[in-house]
C-alpha cells in the first residue's frame, strides 16, 4: 500500500497514511530501542484502507531500520 496506494486485500485505492504524533508520549505504534522511554522511539507509520480497514505497518527510514537492527539484533 505504501508504494502503490492500492489495497492489496480488497484492491481500493483510498489510502490514507497515519503519521506518528512526536509531541505526544506514547502515541501510534512505536518501538523503543533505548530503557529511556523518550529517546530510541522509532514511528511505525500506519497506512490505512478506507474501504476496507485494511492496515500497513512500517517503519520508513533506513536510519530507523538500523537502529532497530543494533537494539534487537
């Protein structure tokens, strides 16, 4: 769905993408790669179908991807 805004379960192409609110503690999917509650989050960004409810999860950048490869192996 991220790439081609298309619904890979019903097919609809209403896509809606789910930002991770950064100001506010605990909001959306996050993972934390640190104890320290506020520092190692990384957003897991939702993708969302309108039609159906389909959902996506990802984590979009190759910094934050390496990151959690360091914490969790």
């Amino acid at each position: 769905m991220r790439y081609t805004n298309r619904c890979p379960k019903c097919g609809g192409s209403h896509i809606v993408r789910v930002p991770d609110h950064p100001g506010r503690y605990a909001s959306g999917n996050n993972i934390y790669t640190s104890a320290a509650t506020l520092f190692g989050k990384i957003p897991v960004i939702r993708y969302v179908c309108c039609s159906c409810g389909y959902v996506e999860n990802w984590v979009e950048t190759r910094e934050e991807l390496e990151k959690i490869k360091q914490a969790f192996g």
